[in-house]
C-alpha cells in the first residue's frame, strides 16, 4: 500500500509539472517571426511578449508590429495571421485574431 501511495505521488508530481508548461506549448518566437517573416507569411502563430498597442516584445529585444482593433497593453499572448503591408514601406505584421492575457 505503502509503495503505491508513492507511485501515485510521483505520478501526481509528473503530471503537474508536465502540465504547468502548457500554454507554451505551440508558442512562435518573437526573434524567428522578425529574422525570417516569409516563412510564416499567411499562417497562424502565437506569440508571447509585452504587448505596446502597437507591437509586441518579448525579453531577449526581439518585437513584431500588430494589427489589431483593440488598444492592447500589458502581457500578453496574441494569436493571428502574418501578413505583409505591400505600401510605400513594405512590412509584416501579425494581424491579431485572438488575446489571451498572460
């Protein structure tokens, strides 16, 4: 009995340990999507960073513009589409489809 109150402990400790990490999982750099846009050009990322209305940083320096409808600030992870603005300045963006605060 004894031995399997610590097998289930253990399991329990694995578990919640595993599952701490979750909303990482899935996760884009901020530093991949701003050295190499194209790749990610029309497909769905999310994104972990401080958010700033306008753009979205993450601790290493690295940012990403945002097209959003909502005045964001504060952390936050941000999913959504990378486009490209095809203006006189030519730039990517992640146009914003979901926020969750963090």
């Amino acid at each position: 009995m004894k031995k399997q109150l610590m097998l289930v402990g253990i399991i329990v400790i694995l578990l919640t340990v595993g599952f701490s990490g979750c909303n990482e999982i899935g996760l884009t750099h901020i530093g991949d999507l701003q050295a190499n846009p194209g790749k990610y050009l029309g497909k769905e990322v999310k994104v972990k960073g401080e958010v700033n209305f306008t753009h979205i940083s993450d601790d290493k320096g690295h940012s990403f513009l945002l097209r959003t409808e909502i005045g964001l600030s504060g952390q936050y992870y941000l999913t959504g589409i990378v486009k490209y603005a095809s203006s006189a300045d030519n730039y990517y963006y992640l146009d914003v489809t979901k926020t969750d605060a963090i």
